[in-house]
C-alpha cells in the first residue's frame, strides 16, 4: 500500500491567516491529489500534480495555491483562510490498483473561524 | 463534464439483509472506471469495487458486487448480507479518461446497518 502522512491533522486558524497542509508521500508517485470533502458535495478536487513543479487546477481551486518541489511532497496553501474554507483535506496518490485507483491519506480537519 | 449522481442521503437496512446503494453517471468517453469507497465514521477512505467500462462481467469483491448496467449508465453497489459494521458513507467516483486519473466523486449516501 502507498505511504501518506498528512500534516496537521487538525487546526483551528483564524480568517485571514494563511494556512499550509502538507502531504508526504513514500511510494515515489508522479501524481498526487488534494480533496476537499464537505457534507452535501462529496469529495471535490482542488488541485493535482503531475511531477516536481507539476501542477494544475480542479473544481474547487479559487483561494488554494499547491507546490511541489519535491516528488515526495505536495503542499497546499491557503494564502488568507475564510470560513468556506473549514473542511476535511484529502492529500492522495495512485494506489497502484486498478486504473485510476486512488490511496488516501487520513485527512486533515481545518476549522477556520 | 463526467459527473455522479447518488440520490439516496440515507438508508436503513437489518444486519444480514442485502442493500442496493444507487449511483448513476454521466460521460461521454467511451472509455471510463467506476469506483465505490467506503468512509466509516472514522475518516478514512476506504477502496471497495472497481467497474471498467469495457468489462463484459460485473465486478465482484467478496460481499461487494457492482451491478453494472451501462445502457442506463448505473453502477450500483451490493451488499450482500449487511454486517454493523458496514455502516458507513459510501462514495461512488469515475475515472476521468487522461493521463491525470482524476476521480470525480458522487455527494456519497449514509448506510446504517440495524441489529
């Protein structure tokens, strides 16, 4: 199975405050993944990255920057928090399965008041 | 655009009875991937069953079986003889075709599972 650590787990930010999660990865994936997940909508895909420097939007990208400067990491940003923001952040790789089969880390809980 | 439709919020079903889970999908690409994931209340996501457009059988994984009718553009999940804990939501998603292999995922439906 891939290796995904995310960090933090949970934080409680203030509007306005800039925010980074960071994901780690151990299996060496070209492609990595950030979901946003809210009660009602699923989950949606905010950005993707396809290799170091690599990286495009999704769905839901408006107010988030990523980077990856590593293949090992993929960091989303959130340069000034707002309350639409407070979610559950899924940080995901290929799982190596089936096309398209996606591993997912554990998820980290923004709370931004 | 692909898109996944899950219309049921909830369901309630007897510990050992089977359950249909509703998902129906929308692609105009030939070649697609249907996927369920489980989310227990703690969190995680969880890989149950994959459905690939060109495939002649319906895919089964132990008590998991998709019922794949593809002229109806449906791919609904079985359960055959529900456990207390396969109380969960359940997420269905489809592969975008590309080289990104993104998913793009259903707003998923809670299953409770009653002794």
């Amino acid at each position: 199975d891939a290796g995904i650590t995310q960090s933090p787990r949970h934080k409680v930010t203030e509007t306005g405050t800039p925010v980074t999660l960071r994901c780690h990865q151990t299996e060496n994936h070209r492609y990595m993944y950030w979901y946003r997940q809210d009660p009602g909508h699923g989950l949606r895909l905010i950005h993707y990255s396809y290799g170091v420097k690599d990286t495009d939007k999704g769905e839901v990208s408006d107010g988030y920057s990523v980077s990856r400067s590593k293949t090992e990491d993929f960091l989303l940003t959130l340069e000034s928090a707002t309350s639409s923001q407070t979610s559950v952040y899924f940080c995901a790789t290929p799982a190596g399965g089936r096309p398209g089969e996606l591993f997912f880390g554990e998820g980290s809980r923004l709370t931004v008041l | 655009a692909q898109k996944i439709t899950q219309t049921q919020p909830g369901m309630f079903v007897q510990e050992k009875e089977a359950v249909t889970l509703d998902c129906t999908y929308d692609t105009s690409d030939p070649s697609y991937g249907l996927f369920w994931y489980k989310q227990p209340s703690s969190g995680e996501m969880i890989f149950l069953i994959y459905q690939g457009s060109y495939d002649q059988q319906n895919a089964t994984e132990g008590r998991y079986s998709l019922n794949f009718q593809k002229a109806r553009k449906s791919a609904n999940l079985v359960i055959s003889a529900s456990q207390l804990g396969d109380s969960a939501m359940y997420f269905c998603a489809i592969r975008i075709q590309g080289g990104s292999e993104k998913l793009v995922f259903g707003k998923g439906m809670k299953l409770t599972v009653n002794p």
